[in-house]
C-alpha cells in the first residue's frame, strides 16, 4: 500500500477526520442530553415523552447504520475525502433543522437523516486515515482519532448549559457549525493515493463481496462484535441521564443547575473516556486485539451486573459512570484503525461502514427494549443492567476476532493466522 508517512496532505487528512469525529460526538450527544424535556414538549407530559423520546433515538441509530452502509459504499466508488465532505454536511444541516421540529415524528425523521451524515462519517474518516499515516502511528492514532468523539460530546454539554436559559430545542442550532468545515476539506484534504491507485487499476467490487467465502467470517464477526458494543455503550449514553435527573439530590436543583450539573458530569466522563482511549490502544498492541476487546467487555460486564441493579447516590453514580467511560467507551479507541484494515482497498469504507455502523441497528432495538422497561417495568438503571448480559457473549466472541499486524500496513493480506 502506498503511505504517505509525514507530509502535509497526511496530516490534513487526520484532522478532517478528528473533526468530523468531533462534530459526529456532539450532534449524536445532544439530543441524549436534552431527550425527554423536548419530547416532553412537544407531547404535553413527561411520562407520555418517555417512549416517543427513545422511538426518536432508535431511529436516529437506525439512520446511523443506514448511512454507514450507504455512505461507506459511496467512498469506495468517488474517494474518501468527498465523501467524509458529503457526510458532514449531511449531519449539520439536519441537527439544525431539529430545532423547528413540531411534533416527535417530525424530530425523527430529522435525526435520522442526520444520522444518515454521522454513520457515513465515521468509515470514511477511518479509511481515510488508515490509508495515509505510517502504521508505526497506528496506536495513538486510532485512540486520538476516538477522542474527537468525547470532545464533541464535551461541546454538547457545553452547548446544552450555555442555552440553559433558553428553549431546549434551540440546543440544535449548534450543530450547523460543522457545514463550515466542508469548506476546509473539500479543497485542503487530497484523496488516498492508495485508494487512487486501486481505483485506477482494479475493477470495483460488489457489495455482496462482503459476503463471499475470503471474507464472510470477517464481515459476520464484526457485525457481532460492533453490535454488542454499541448497544451497550449507547444504553448508557442515552440512558444516564435519566438516571441522574431522577435522583432526589439532582431532583432539588432548579432547572438551570439541573443542565450544569449534567454538563459537569458529562465532561467529567469523557474526560475519563480520552483517557481510557489510550491505555486501551496501548493494552491492544501489548495483549493483541482478540484479548484486549475480551478484557474491556469483561470489565464493562462486571460494571454493570454488579452495579446497576442498586441504587445510585449522586457521588457513586458519578464514581462508575467515570469507571464505566474508562472501559466500556474506551473499547471504541481501538476501533478505528482496526475495522478498516480488515477489509480491501476498494471495500474498504464499505465493510467498515456497513459492518460498524450495521451494529446501531441492534443499538436502536435494544433502545426501544429499554424505553419500554424504563416505562413499565423497573427505570432507565433496570434497563442498563439487562444490557449488560451482552457482555458475556461479547467476551466468547472477541477470542475469535482477527488479529492484525502491528506492521507492516499491507491491507490485502496484513491479518494474522485466526
């Protein structure tokens, strides 16, 4: 493969990426933030909010995935850089249509276009840039890479507490600001020459290739592993805040320092999650990928079987929602550069798309499975907890997870023995 080890275009690359990383985490994050006082809007009560809001959010899971699949494919055929261009665009522009939303349907189909840009993102950003940094970077690249997305979810809760004084649903306009970075990308950011080369020479195949002997054991153990990380991880970003709202001490607080506190908490474990990034990339070149990603989900199972079937306090929901951050988030920075090697040139951003993003789908059921428990049977911790059983497979399946070499980057034929 043809790198581009330390010059201009490389790092250019790299930060569209980082960005665009950025910018996915703060619009996914805000409507998690803000969920049930908009849907509570718009519906005329709290309690009837509560299903609508997590239709709301499976759906933006559901467009997730969609738009990983579609998008991804697209930047196999016309570039990755064109296509991360097309994505953020996507996603910007519709996060800020949420705001004129009347009614939950309209904010659905909403955030599930903008979701379409979010999924499209994440593939071509990660190809982008596992087709250009020399991959003696590859650690600190893909933990880097995974930091873009808890600094925009750090810019949500900043954003949320700054509009703390205004309508919930002005929240949104926020999220136009990434439009402008397209400007950037579209004439700063070159495409790969590895993807040109292979565009160039090499015939462009299908997508049911995915699916063909060379690499269906691949496509179908990502799917499973993508999945239950996902689903785990987006029960607990969607779902704490409900738990902390509904805490008697968070309960007492006016409504503004009812949004600073949430702020507070969010950085706070996003703080523990960049840090978590990295000790986990570095875990994964010491331990390998297959015993790194059952350590980490291990881990995350343990936090919570064990915990999210007590009540919380103020102090000890912070305590291991930090913890949960450090491991079950953390997984995530070895993803990047991970996924995407794991598939040809000109499949790519599809595989990747499509395989990483496709595990949203299992995330948007198991949102509804937990907005119907949050609601019947037993609150927003209940349904964290039954998650949680996830884990167990998660940690069988991981064993049987490719291992990929540390070097040297060689796409087509750079996995390990399984």
């Amino acid at each position: 493969m043809a790198t581009v080890k330390g010059d201009s275009a490389t790092w250019k690359g790299f930060v569209a990426a980082w960005l665009g990383w950025c910018f996915d985490g703060m619009d996914g994050y805000l409507y998690a933030l803000v969920a049930l006082p908009f849907v509570t809007e718009l519906v005329g009560s709290s309690q009837a909010a509560k299903q609508p809001a997590a239709w709301v959010q499976a759906a933006f899971l559901f467009g997730w995935a969609i738009g990983g699949a579609l998008f991804g494919r697209l930047g196999d055929k016309i570039g990755r850089a064109k296509t991360l261009n097309l994505t953020i665009l996507t996603f910007a522009l519709f996060t800020g249509l949420s705001t004129f939303s009347t009614s939950w349907q309209m904010l659905m189909v909403f955030r599930f276009i903008s979701a379409l840009g979010i999924g499209g993102e994440w593939a071509a950003g990660s190809a982008l840039v596992s087709e250009t940094l020399h991959p003696k970077h590859r650690t600190w690249a893909s933990a880097t890479l995974q930091t873009g997305f808890q600094f925009g979810m750090i810019a949500a809760a900043l954003a949320v507490g700054f509009f703390s004084h205004f309508d919930v649903r002005y929240v949104f306009l926020i999220g136009v600001i990434p439009a402008l970075l397209t400007l950037w990308i579209r004439f700063a950011v070159p495409e790969p020459p590895a993807w040109r080369e292979e565009r160039q020479t090499r015939q462009m195949p299908k997508i049911s290739d995915l699916f063909a002997p060379s690499l269906i054991k691949v496509t179908l153990l990502t799917l499973g592993l993508a999945g239950i990380c996902l689903t785990t991880v987006w029960a607990f970003l969607f779902f704490n805040v409900q738990i902390l709202t509904a805490l008697p001490e968070v309960k007492a607080l006016a409504g503004p320092d009812q949004k600073t506190l949430l702020r507070n908490v969010t950085i706070e474990f996003c703080l523990w999650n960049v840090a978590g990034n990295f000790v986990a990339g570095y875990v994964a070149k010491l331990l390998g990928f297959r015993k790194a990603f059952a350590l980490y989900m291990a881990a995350s199972a343990a936090i919570f079987l064990l915990v999210f079937n007590h009540p919380f306090t103020l102090s000890s929901a912070r305590l291991w929602f930090d913890l949960y951050m450090f491991f079950g988030s953390a997984i995530f920075g070895i993803f990047p550069l991970y996924v995407p090697l794991l598939f040809p040139t000109l499949l790519r951003t599809t595989g990747a798309g499509f395989c990483y993003n496709f595990g949203r789908m299992v995330a948007g059921v198991g949102t509804l499975a937990g907005g119907w428990i949050t609601a019947k049977a037993g609150g927003p911790a209940t349904a964290i907890w039954w998650v949680g059983f996830l884990y167990i497979p998660g940690v069988v399946l991981a064993f049987f997870m490719p291992e990929i070499r540390a070097e040297p980057a060689v796409p087509e034929t750079e996995l390990a023995a399984s």
